[in-house]
C-alpha cells in the first residue's frame, strides 16, 4: 500500500490545536498536520511520548507547541489553550480527539465513575470548541473535528457510559454546525472503527478478536491510526469547505 498523501495547501500556517495529541490517532494527526506546514499544538497528560514526539517534529523543522493538561479539568484546559495562543496565534482548527475506552459493567458504575467517564470522553470537546470558537469568528472561518466511535453504532457491549458519550458526540456536532455555520465555521465528527493503536494491540487483540473484525469489515486488513489522519486532514482543509454538520464513518466498512 502506498505511504504518499495528499497535500493540502490550505492548511501552511494555520494553528490547529489536537486534543490527545501525545500518541496513539492524535500522534499520527499531530505528525501529517505537521508534515502539512501547519502551526500545530496539542494536549496531553503523557509527558513522556508527547516530549519525544516534540523532539522528532523539531528536529525536521516543524512548528510544534505541547501543552500538558488534564482536560477533565477545565480551567486548566482554558488556561492552556491561552498559553497556545499566545505562542502561535489564533486557532482556526481545532481537532477534538482525546478519548479513553476504559471497559466497566453497568452493576459496578458509581454517579462519580459516571461523570469521571463524560469528562474524558465527551464534556471538554465542548469547551475546547468553545474556547476557540472566538478565534475562528474573528477569522472569518474555521474547522472543528469531533472524534467519535462506531462502538454505539455497533452495539458493542462492556463500557456502556464510553458508548454513550461517543453518541452523543454526534449531537454536539449537529448542533455547533447549525449555530456557527454563518460565520463559516464547519463542525464535522469522524467515527472510526477499531484502530490498532499500541494500547488497543496490547488491551484487546486476539487471535479471536481479529477473527471477528475480518469478518465484519469489508476491507480486510487492519486499520491504522493514519488511517484516521488523513481522514482528519481532508476535514480540517478547505478541500472539504462545502461539509459541515455531517458524521464520517471510517471503519473499514464495518457498519
């Protein structure tokens, strides 16, 4: 399979801010992001992958800016999406892509589990969105990505409040869409499928387990985290100026 991509001149100089940017899609969409000339900032807890992914990025020249937060603290995500601006300019794309899959049973969910689980995977896309919604009106324009799952879609079992956050990513999407759209800001959200990132191979794969994907995915092979890159470019570039308020399927071909 072919490694080239796209090029997307739309994207030089713009400052584009990645949530989860450290590893696993969020590293390979710091790194194609970056390939692309853009201003690229990301957050992250993991100081240890995301310092050694600053390294890699400068020493080939790029302009990347790193930010270590806890996004289920809001106010700390506020205060760094302040330090990113003043280091790199107004954000003008914003790429929503921390998440964590964490499996629990229903008998054993507690009302502080249940809110610890919306604040990682759903309640600070909405903060972020908020707090560089400002910078892309002043702009005249702008391109929020929402990562989303195909794992409600799917019916899949064992982290309903995971699945539950993940769908309801979709209606954030649909609704910043439709309030921003007249200042020509496009909220769009990608659900991928199963991703074989380090954490996934490590956690989840089996012998079994990809028995299972290569029988429902039309595509039989295992899909990557620059798989879900390139998809993330093409939203975040004006070559996708005329989509907005719209959810990308990029599983393989699973649903």
């Amino acid at each position: 399979m072919t490694t080239a991509i796209a090029t997307y001149p739309s994207l030089r100089d713009r400052v584009v801010l990645i949530t989860g940017g450290g590893s696993g899609i969020g590293a390979a969409i710091t790194r194609r992001l970056a390939e692309q000339h853009a201003k690229v900032a990301f957050i992250d807890i993991a100081d240890g992958p995301s310092n050694d992914l600053v390294a890699e990025l400068k020493d080939q020249g790029h302009t990347v800016h790193y930010e270590h937060c806890d996004l289920k603290d809001i106010e700390a995500l506020r205060r760094s999406i302040g330090t990113i601006r003043e280091a790199l300019g107004p954000i003008t794309i914003l790429i929503n892509n921390a998440a964590h899959d964490e499996r629990h049973a229903t008998p054993e969910v507690t009302p502080e589990y249940f809110d610890d689980r919306i604040a990682v995977n759903l309640r600070h896309q909405f903060f972020a969105a908020q707090a560089v919604l400002p910078d892309m009106q002043a702009a005249g324009g702008g391109s929020i990505v929402n990562f989303g799952s195909t794992s409600w879609m799917v019916g899949q079992g064992g982290m309903p409040i995971y699945t539950a956050a993940k769908s309801a990513i979709l209606g954030l999407t649909r609704s910043l869409a439709r309030d921003y759209g007249k200042f020509n800001i496009r909220v769009n959200a990608v659900a991928p499928g199963w991703i074989m990132t380090e954490r996934q191979v490590s956690l989840w794969l089996t012998p079994e387990s990809e028995k299972e994907l290569m029988e429902h995915q039309c595509l039989k092979r295992k899909l990557v985290p620059d798989d879900m890159a390139r998809v993330a470019l093409f939203f975040a570039s004006d070559e996708s100026g005329a989509c907005t308020n719209q959810q990308y399927v990029a599983d393989g071909g699973w649903v």
